[in-house]
C-alpha cells in the first residue's frame, strides 16, 4: 500500500510539472510562424488562452471550426491576442474559409470514468464540467446511488502561482499571468454484483490502457530522475540566504519552464562598447550585489522621451514608469553581477497612473513576454527582466516600502539579486535620478545608502552626443542620395537597419494622413548638415523630443495638401517623408522653417522594397 501512494505521489508530481506553466506559456503549438498557448483540460479538451502571428499574412483562429479571433499581418512585430476559450477537437488557422494548418487536434484516448458492464441496469453519470476557470473546479460526479463520491480517492493537481499581483500603499502593478488551479477526480470502476466472476471485454481493455499508460509515466519518471542525477555546484556563502533559497527552490522549475530554454548568459558585446554608459555601482553606494551597469543610449532616449511627455503636465503631474530588458552576467568568485539595460517595454492602455499610484495593468505581461521570446530567437542570448523605472514626482528620490515589496515580487527566482530599480523626481531641474540594488546579503539599498544622484537630463545628452560620435555613412541609407541638388541645411537624411525595418513595418498598414514621427538628431559632415534617424514611430507614439521629421501616408502627391498637414503641428519638421499607397515608394522633401521645397529637383525618391533590399544586404 505505501509504496501504491508513493507511485500515485510520484505521478501527481509528474501532472503536475508538466501543466504547472502559468497562463503567459502553458503549452505552445507553433506552425508556419502561428502559434497558440494553451491548457490542457480533465476532459481532454483544452483552453486556449492566447494566440500569436509571426506569419506574413492575416489570419483566423479557429476553434472546433468556430472563428475565435483575427489576427493581423505579424511580420514586421508579432501580433497577439487573448482568447482565453474552450477548444474540444481541433484548434486550425487559415486565410477566410481557407484552412492552412491545424495546431491542435484532440487525442483519441479519452479520459472518462471506465464503469463496469456488469453493474446492470445503472447507467454511469458521466462528469459534469463547470465553466469556472478562475477556481479551475470540475463538477463533483455522482454515483448511481445519488451521492456525492466525496468517499472516493479524488487526486488534486495544483499549480504553482508563478505570478504576483503587486498591491501597496504607493501603487499597484497587476501583472495577472493567468494563474489557476484544477481540481481532477479520478475516475473509479464501480464493482458489480458480488456473483459476478468475470470481466467483460470492455473493462479489460480499459484495463489494460490504464496500466499501460502508468508504465508509461513510470518509465518517464525513473528516466528523468536517473538524467537528473548529475552533481550540482554548491551556492557561494552569502549568495542566497538559505530560508530564500529554499523557497526559491520550488519554483526553479517552474521559472525555468515559462521563459523557454536557456540561452548563453554573455554581455561581451556591451563591455567596452560606446553605445552604452558604463556606470560602476561603486559611484553611487557602497554594498552593492550589483558592480557595473551598462546602460544603452537608444533606451535613455526611450525614457526621457517617456517623462517628458509627463512635464507637458507639470502642474498635476503623475507618477509613470516602464519595463527594461537586458542581460546579466554573475562572477561567482565575488558574488557580484555585471548587468546590461538594453529595451524598454511601456504598459498597456489598461495602465493607471495616479499622483500617488502606479499601476501597470495586466497588458505588460504579454509584452514582456513577446519581446523576450523575439529577442532571445533572434541572438540566442539570455534576455530578462532587470530593471523597473518609476518616479516620484515632486517627492523627491528615495525607495519606499510599497517600491521594496514590487521589488522583491519582480525579482529573478534563481538569481534575485540582480534586479535594479531606477527612481527619477520629473520636477527638479534636472531630473534627479537614484539607482537603487541589492546589497550582498539580498536586503535592498535605501536612499539612506547612497552617496550620490544622477540626471536623466545629463543622460540625455550624452545619448545624443554618442549618436553623433558613432555615425558612419557607410552603415546607413542616404534618402537623398537621388536628389540631383541639396540645400546647405539638409545635405542627406541617413537611415540605419532598424529604422528602415521599423518604416516598413508602419507603412505596411498606415491609414492615418500623419503616419509617423522620424526622431533623431543632425551632423555635420564636410561642413554640411544631414539627419541621422535612429527609429521612426507610429503617429501614437509622438515623442515629446528629437523628433526631426513627418512620415505622412498619401494616396497621390500633393504638395498643399502634405503642407496642410505639416502646418497643423506644433513641430517644425526639417524634412517630411511622404509614402504613396498606390506606388509603394517614398518621396523626401526638405524643407525649410517648416515650408516645404517647391522644387523637385530637391527631393528624394526610393521605393519600400529597395530599402528592404539594402537592409537584407546589410545584415
């Protein structure tokens, strides 16, 4: 008997590793750049929860033939949606009517309770399943009798919450990744009258499934316990202290399942590298689990533009913040971490931010989650979480309680102490800005411990003047290069890989006449000026700064009309990008004190797919 429980423990284990993934993963079905998460359910059905699009095309989700959600066109940035629905036999996509693959199609092996055929005359009460995912209950079934089968082994598989809804006296960052529980009931052979002396033919087969499928799981275990028996090196004093680690330790394998599978952990690339500023915590405290941060230009930029769309408000200003990914490195010798802030993500429209709360929504988990996954297929480098910005405006800098306890809910379950936070007070003259770590021991630094502030405003600068210290022609696309005359103030508009992926992808469904802001700063090459455009954005995410030029969206050329736009906003451009739907091509033309040139001569013309070109070439 003790060792039928051991093996029964042992498989609940197993059922329950295998689904405990919360609801950003769960399971994943990929095909032709399309792909569901979904769960698995008692019944066999599953529940979708969201999709994604990579593909080059605009698709349906269908579930048991029934249109669940469109997606658009993926191939410039991912397109997700949550559909959070009951899938029985098949989950396919397709174009229309058209079906082009299937994701997921239903097992043949069911999972309803085996009755015996000689109870005669009682027909068995199938289970009854009760749409209430947010317990993760099924319905209690019962017995011929009436009764509830409460009397019966019933196994509960639980899994982990691997998500934290972050609630304090400052703020709020609902970051509600799908956490749930299940509750199974095993399915049990209800025994016949007590003459019977054979089993029918039904049972034994399902009698023999039943067992085949327990030496199935029993094999997998012994195979996966035998693969895990390889000797682990020991933690180094101090690191994590031990009532952390051993809460840290159940849920290793979770953490693990949810950001895929590991990546190399290497910042070779940053260390050294001019597009970053280098600041050694050293600097800033004087215990610190964190010794060098490598912060890069492009997100300074992101984050300044951030707060100061905020200052437009400066009279009732609220409190605002972001997400930053990057990479970490840990020196095992002094237990310190060499940390990279590289890509911002923002929240969702679902975010709150108040004078005195901050709440980041639910929408910023799939965010994060997307962004992650692209960024470690694409460099096959270990990208987290390791960094969360938020100011106080006109508070002051310093760490509050509620900002702690955000701190810990976000940190790293294996490695917790490289996570670092930024605090920025928006309304002092220049923008004061505390970097807030770990110490060694794992307690987080105060404004107590720092021995000195830093300038978002001063960043700023230098993340422009490194942008004119690093451009090289030969790295990006003149647009005016078939003008056959230029003005002294506008001698070329010069855009790199990234900003020309990020113009096709805007132009491929811009609608609006305003599509797009190109932001940047000048040069001055051979004593003539040129632009060099970092990224352009679509039109709702207008910088409040470095915007140097309009992308507008036309249906043929008309120079009064793109004037009409241009003089509408309160930015003087110094050229303007205008993309024709029907010939797919852009014309550049400059312009000056915000009045554009007449003169065709002037301008600049290229089409989408030769910039596309370019960049392929280039990579």
């Amino acid at each position: 008997m003790k060792h039928t429980n051991y093996f029964l423990r042992i498989i609940s284990s197993l059922l329950m590793l295998s689904s405990g993934i919360f609801a950003i993963h769960g399971e994943e079905s990929v095909k032709d750049d399309v792909s569901v998460v979904y769960e698995t359910l008692a019944d066999g059905s599953i529940r979708v929860m969201y999709a994604v699009n990579e593909s080059s095309n605009s698709i349906l989700i269908l579930l048991d033939g029934n249109e669940a959600v469109r997606l658009n066109r993926g191939d410039s940035e991912p397109q997700s949606a949550k559909i959070n629905k009951i899938a029985r036999n098949t989950v396919k996509y397709g174009i229309s009517n058209d079906v082009l693959g299937v994701l997921w199609k239903r097992s043949a092996v069911t999972t309803q309770p085996v009755v015996d055929e000689a109870l005669a005359g009682v027909e068995p009460t199938p289970l009854r399943e009760e749409n209430n995912y947010s317990s993760g209950k099924v319905g209690n079934r019962k017995t011929p009798s009436g009764k509830s089968e409460d009397g019966y082994n019933r196994r509960t598989v639980e899994k982990r919450d691997e998500s934290k809804s972050l609630e304090n006296e400052a703020g709020t960052m609902h970051v509600d990744r799908g956490d749930s529980s299940g509750t199974v009931q095993q399915g049990e052979v209800l025994q016949g009258n007590e003459g019977t002396s054979f089993l029918s033919r039904e049972t034994l087969m399902n009698y023999l499934i039943i067992g085949t499928v327990v030496i199935i799981i029993v094999i997998l275990i012994f195979l996966a316990i035998k693969k895990r028996r390889v000797p682990v090196a020991s933690d180094k004093a101090g690191m994590i202290p031990v009532k952390d680690k051993e809460i840290n330790d159940q849920s290793i394998v979770v953490r693990r399942r949810t950001t895929s599978i590991l990546k190399r952990q290497s910042i070779d690339d940053v260390v050294g590298n001019p597009d970053y500023l280098k600041i050694n915590a050293a600097e800033f405290v004087n215990d610190s689990a964190v010794r060098n941060i490598y912060i890069k230009n492009t997100c300074i930029k992101e984050v300044y533009n951030l707060y100061a769309q905020d200052l437009r408000n400066s009279d009732n200003p609220k409190e605002d913040g972001c997400m930053v990914l990057g990479r970490w490195v840990h020196d095992e010798e002094n237990g310190t971490y060499d940390v990279s802030l590289e890509t911002v993500v923002f929240p969702g429209d679902d975010a709150v931010f108040k004078e005195y709360e901050l709440n980041f929504g639910g929408k910023i988990k799939l965010r994060i989650a997307e962004k992650l996954r692209k960024l470690r297929r694409e460099t096959n480098l270990q990208y987290d979480l390791v960094c969360w910005i938020h100011s106080h405006p006109g508070l002051g800098v310093f760490f509050s309680n509620s900002d702690d306890s955000v701190q810990m809910q976000l940190r790293h379950s294996q490695h917790p102490n490289f996570l670092v936070a930024f605090v920025v007070d928006i309304l002092t003259d220049d923008q004061e800005l505390g970097i807030f770590t770990f110490r060694k021991d794992g307690s987080m630094n105060s404004k107590g411990d720092l021995t000195r502030l830093y300038s978002l405003e001063e960043m700023f600068k230098w993340a422009l003047e490194s942008g004119r210290r690093l451009f090289d022609p030969a790295n990006c696309y003149n647009l005016l290069n078939t003008a056959e005359k230029h003005i002294f103030s506008c001698e070329g508009i010069e855009l790199d890989n990234s900003s020309i992926i990020d113009l096709a992808g805007i132009v491929a469904d811009a609608q609006s006449e305003i599509a797009g802001w190109a932001v940047g700063t000048s040069v001055m090459c051979d004593g003539k000026r040129e632009y060099v455009v970092s990224s352009i954005v679509r039109n709702s995410e207008r910088p409040a700064v470095g915007v140097i030029g309009i992308l507008v969206n036309v249906s043929h050329m008309s120079l009064p009309t793109i004037q009409r736009l241009v003089s509408a906003e309160i930015v003087k451009p110094d050229f303007i990008m205008a993309y024709s739907s029907r010939q797919d091509s852009l014309t550049i033309i400059p312009t000056v004190d915000g009045k554009l040139l007449d003169d065709e001569k002037y301008y600049g013309e290229v089409s989408i797919d030769d910039l596309k070109i370019w960049t392929r070439r280039k990579r």
